[in-house]
C-alpha cells in the first residue's frame, strides 16, 4: 500500500480478523489497521496524516521515504579499485557507482 510516497507492509490476524499495517520506508514509526481493504486503506492515510501533523506541532521535519543517499561499506581494497575504475572512466565515484547499480555502466 502506498499514500504520499510512504509505503506500508501489512499482514494479516486471522486469529481476530484484523488488518495491520507498518510504514516501511521510514524509521519512525507509523502504524494502523482495519477490519476491511476499505478501512485499511483509510486507516493508513489517517495515520500518515497525524504523522505529518505531528511532525509540523513540534517542530521537526517528516521523515522522507527516501534521500538518494546511502552508506555502503566496503574493503579497503575494494573502495580503491572502485575509485580507480571510476576515474579510468572519468566518472565520480557516485556516478560510476549508480551507473553500476542501476545497469547503464559503459
């Protein structure tokens, strides 16, 4: 399930017959649950919501699904290979590492 580019995981109680669901692409937490799709899919966007309007009353910034930024780590030796296949190439690091990534590498 996806609203306002947060994405929920949900799963299923068959014990009481209720929906529960998780923001997955954050790390606060945001949770809900319903009876029905319907009620679920309200649910998650009332919750992100009252996130999004916590946030604003106190001040800080929601958290984003996604910056673009992330850490890898690697060797030594591997980061010095990388570094120098990457300007053997005449490309940053991150280009040479998104081109790699994302199947475009020449």
């Amino acid at each position: 399930m996806k609203y306002k580019g947060y994405q929920a995981a949900v799963t299923y109680d068959d014990e009481i017959g209720i929906f529960h669901g998780e923001v997955i692409n954050i790390r606060d937490v945001v949770t809900f649950q319903g009876k029905s799709v319907r009620e679920l899919e309200k649910a998650m966007k009332e919750s992100i919501e009252d996130y999004l309007d916590y946030c604003v009353e106190i001040g800080v910034e929601p958290q984003k699904p996604f910056s673009g930024t992330f850490t890898v780590r690697v060797s030594p030796d591997l980061h010095q290979r990388i570094h120098l296949a990457a300007k053997t190439s005449g490309k940053s690091l991150n280009a040479w590492v998104r081109d790699r990534l994302t199947g475009s590498a020449e």
